[in-house]
C-alpha cells in the first residue's frame, strides 16, 4: 500500500497530534439510513451474503464516503465474523438480530472451536480491506475492526441478542475458567484478525466492546478489559511506514475510562452518557478520546442539531486528541440531510488551541 | 395504622441511623421465580389482572416475606399503572411487555391527558396497600413505588419497551417543551399516588427511573432528575408518628448519584455497574445507599454467591445506611434456595461500626 493518504487528520488526532481542524466520522456511517445502502441490500439478498461479498462490502463502505466530506471510512463487516468462521450456523433474520445454530454452553463446546485463519476462512474480509484501499486511493483512511471478546462470546453463549445476559452471566459464575477459555481463544483469534486486516491495508483499527457494560467493575476487569488489552498489546504497530493507531469502545463504559486507557490504547470511545469534558479528566491525556453525540440528536431539527454537535465539540476542550463521533451507531430511520449538516458543522469549528 | 412495627430496620438505615444489622429486600422479590406466584398468576388469569385485584396483589406481596426473613415488604404493582389510569389502552402479552393501544405522541394526545385520582382510578391500589398492612400487621414495613415520569413516559411515548427510544428522543430534540409538558403531568399524578399510597399505610417509597440512563447527563438532568425532584420534594413526610423515607433509584445512573442525592431523598439506588465504595464517596454521607448485588449472582453455586453477597455488604464499608438489595429486579429462572441463601447471609453479616 503505497499510495500517499490525501487526508490523515484520522490518524493524527487519534495519536493526540495537532490538527487544523476535528475530523469526523460516525458509527455505521455505511448503512440503513442510506438509500444506496438499501438499494445494494435488496441486490445481495441479505446482510451475511453483504459482509461476506468483497465486492459488495468495498461497494457498502464507500457509499458513505462518497455521498458526505468524512474523514475515514470504516470497513462495512459486522462483529460476529469470527464466530461465524467457526460454523456455528449464524444466521440474521429480518429484523431479529443474529442468531446461532450452535450456541457455545459446554467445555465439550468450546473444545470444538479452532482459531480461524483469516488467510482462509476469513479471507472475504481482507479481501475487502485490499479492494477498499485500492478503490479509496488515498483519500481517507480506512478503519478496521473487530468486536471484543467478550461481546462476542455474549452472542455466541447466548446464542443470539440478550436483554439480561442470563446464560452467559452463569456461566460466568459456575464455570469462570471455562469461559476465560473461550476468551482467550477468541483473544487469540481476533489479533490474527486485526492483523490481517492491517496487513491488507487497514490504516486504524477498534475493538467494539458493546456490553461490557452490564458488567460489575471487577468481572468488567476480569473479563472484557483484560482480554481487550491482550489483544492491544498484540497488535502490529505499524504498517506502509505509519502508525497504526487503535480505539477500545466500551459501550456503557464511562465509569472505566481511566482503566481502559491504562491498557495502551491509543484512543478511547465514548457514549454519550459521559460528557467529553469529564471523559478527558478521567483518561488524563493518555489517549485520544472518539465521541460522543446522542445517535437521536439526528432527529433534530437542524438549529438544535447544529447546537448540540458544537455542545459535544466544546466539552473536548482546547488541544488535540479529539475524533468526532456519535456515541453509538447511526439508526435506521436517520434523514440524510441531517447526517450532511452533522458533518459540515464538525468541519466548519474551528479548533480551540488546534 | 396504629399497629406497632416490630421490624423497623428497613426504616431506620433509609435514614443512616445504626441497626444491629443490616436490612435486606429484594426488588421483584415478589415475582415469577416462586411457584407460589407462578399458581397465583395461573388462578388471576394475567399480569394485570393481578395487579388490579387487592386481594389478589396482597397475597403476593406477602409471599416473599412469608418464604423468607425479609426485612420489608414491597406493593405487588407495576410502574404503569398510572397512565393505565389515564385509559391507553395497557396490555401485556405474554412473554412480550407492556403494549398501549393509544400512545401519547402530539400535542393533542397531551392534551386529552388528565391526572388520575387516586382515591378513583387507583384505587385499587390503595385497597391492596391497606389490606397488606393489615395483613403484615406490623411484621415488617411496607415499601410502595411509582415509576418515575421519565421512565414512565418512554413507555407511554414508545407504546411499549424500546430499545433505541428513538420516538420520545425525537419528542426530546423537536417538541422539548411538550415533553415537559408531560412530565409535569406524570409528576403530578405520581405526587398524588405516592402520597395515597402513604395515606393507605405505605411506610417508605421508591422511585422506579428505570431508564433514566438512557440520557445524556444534561438530558438527565432536566428531562429525569428535575421532575423527580419534584416528586420528592411534595411527599408527604410523616404518617402514622413516623418518618417515611423515600428512594430514588435510576438504572445506569452510576455517575449521576451525587446529583441524585443533591436532590432531597433519603437513599438512592445502585445497581451493580458502581461499587458502592465509590457511590458512598459520590454522596458524601448525604443519603444511605440500597444495593446492589448483580441479579446474576443467584444462578452461581452457593459458595460464590456468599462470597458475592459478602463483598458487596463489604463494599459499603462501616456505618449505617445501608439497605442489602441487587442492582436490578430477580429474574425469573431464580432457584428460590438461592434467595434463601442470600437472605441468610446478609442477616448473618456483622455489620463493621453499626
């Protein structure tokens, strides 16, 4: 990948060097809220033959970046790749959420679970990574990700989405050791997979921890953090002569964000439960943080959207370090226009202290 | 109510005076992890029918407490009651939540709104309460409960449970003033309920914000926080020679307790993402503090759920104001020996300095 990046403010503010300006870029910026999106679904058949079709995914994750002045694109996959290379019949039905055949509840269970390669069974998503890269050419960065081990091993226990997280919290409390396995397996196998995807061309990566927070402190400690910090600590650090810097994103993590930066991180996400303000006293300029607007301040209308982007641009503070972001994934029923308007006012503010 | 109170420690550590030892109830202690409930549930027909019913709702309420030691008593009810009263159409169907026919979403569905009478509407309610504390006859104190007019909105709003809150954020962001405008409708209501239902015998009362953590901390501030100030600061303070305390309890609302305390309750709720160690230093010795064991704990085999349980009450550290509770209600699937178990173990522990 030899191709000069045209835009790096991503990758500079996520290492907390000066920018002239914030860059931005929002969670699921590829997806329903697109009429594009929606017309390529109807195309593939469904969201697994999407994710699973290079093709299609570089086709995905470009639409975003070429329909508004975004600062990266993020590669259009889903967390649930690894445990789907491990042939546990997932599947995502209409407007159900993932669901697998085979959930992992026994050490008979876990047993049969291997490492996947992702030169092989993973090969559609570095695949897509190369043909994003090739398509982008320089523009902005390309972001690639994975969800953490703990979040996805609530899936693959649970079988699916859970409310209360009853199974997985058992077998938490009867057989710790068992699912410490089956983290550290997934531990294992998703620095192949980042790795691989920096290999074939991703200029950042993040880990997306979405329930980590109905952890207590200690078992959020125990295990989600520690498995996440085996994975960072493991990560290639450069690539194409760059840094490649990493984000952790713990959803609902905002009493932890001190500890989280302590693993070595690069940069932190925020929800919005936490202001930016708060979030950078407790992480104390170890990191940069990524955040953190309401995904609903899209419903706006555009003065209060336009009132509540500058709110979460001014809680930052003066200096560098800060990624725009939402706090959470773009929903479905999002107006394009808004998403437009968000953007251009990130764009338009002007840095305090650069 | 002149009967003599024979257990009053739930009472007295609401109110950070030293007990001998520790008190302990359990939120939904009354529920469908006891085959007594589930035989209740079967012979009423449904959920609501159970609650509309006093007999019915006082039968239940006093399971629990005739199973296990408990240290009090809580109203067998559910947060919706109140817009129930106001004629939306409440349903429940099996396995699927609460439903409205008529969700209030314009202005004009505001409009149509009035505030129920308690001594009408309600008054099943109150019937249940008095027939309980005839019932109990002083055994132990009776706690009773409203939702809190946030939370009870996002149900009236959404026309049922939500994931997102996409309908009532939207509200939020374009309507911020017909919102309100519904809050104050739903606090007024609740000061009319809460203060009946102390009227009819209830000793202490609790504030259910099960989603205020859903906001962003303005957000919870004014759209969760202020109207429930207003709530506490109209209930009724004595009643029947005593103080009646009052609790406020908003899930994920561990950053916000300060604040929460600032308000004028006597103990907040914490749920099991904030080690009360940290919430007693966030309240500075203002309030006592109820919580807040992990609800998954009771699936773990007895020697980890003592454990648990013990570090929780260590948690606290010394001095009064604590009230043993989880973080979250008991979820269905609970082995009632467990309960026991847990029960047992608080009442064993010997509290450090009063």
């Amino acid at each position: 990948m030899s191709d000069t990046l045209k835009n790096d403010l991503l990758l500079r503010a996520l290492l907390r060097e000066p920018t002239p300006r914030r860059p931005v870029w929002l969670m699921r910026q590829a997806g329903r809220y697109l009429p594009e999106y929606r017309a390529t679904r109807t195309r593939a058949g469904g969201f697994l033959e999407m994710c699973t079709n290079p093709e299609i995914a570089c086709e995905i994750t470009l639409q975003p970046v070429d329909r508004f002045p975004l600062d990266a694109a993020i590669l259009f996959s889903d967390i649930l790749t690894i445990p789907h290379a491990m042939n546990l019949g997932l599947e995502f039905e209409a407007g159900e959420g993932p669901k697998f055949e085979f959930p992992v509840r026994t050490p008979a269970d876990i047993d049969k679970l291997g490492v996947p390669d992702p030169g092989q069974e993973l090969k559609y998503v570095t695949e897509a990574v190369s043909r994003v890269r090739r398509e982008l050419a320089g523009r902005v960065p390309l972001i690639g990700f994975a969800g953490s081990p703990w979040t996805v091993a609530t899936y693959m226990v649970e079988g699916g989405s859970s409310k209360t997280f009853g199974v997985i919290k058992r077998m938490m409390y009867e057989s710790p050791r068992e699912l410490h396995r089956l983290l550290e397996l997934l531990a294992k196998a998703t620095i192949l997979y980042l790795n691989a995807q920096i290999e074939a061309g991703a200029q950042a990566v993040m880990l997306f921890d979405t329930w980590g927070g109905v952890l207590t402190p200690a078992q959020y400690e125990e295990f989600s953090l520690r498995h996440m910090a085996q994975v960072i600590d493991a990560l290639t650090r450069q690539s194409g002569g760059r840094r490649v810097p990493n984000i952790v994103f713990t959803k609902g993590g905002g009493a932890w964000l001190g500890k989280i930066a302590a693993i070595g991180c690069d940069a932190v996400g925020v929800d919005w439960t936490t202001d930016l303000s708060d979030a950078r006293k407790a992480v104390a300029g170890r990191v940069a943080l990524q955040g953190n607007l309401d995904p609903s301040a899209l419903f706006a209308p555009p003065d209060t959207l336009r009132r509540e982007t500058l709110r979460v641009l001014d809680s930052y503070g003066p200096g560098p370090g800060h990624v725009f972001n939402l706090g959470h994934g773009i929903t479905p029923d999002v107006d394009p226009e808004r998403v437009a308007l968000l953007v251009e006012t990130v764009r338009g503010y002007q840095v305090p202290g650069g």
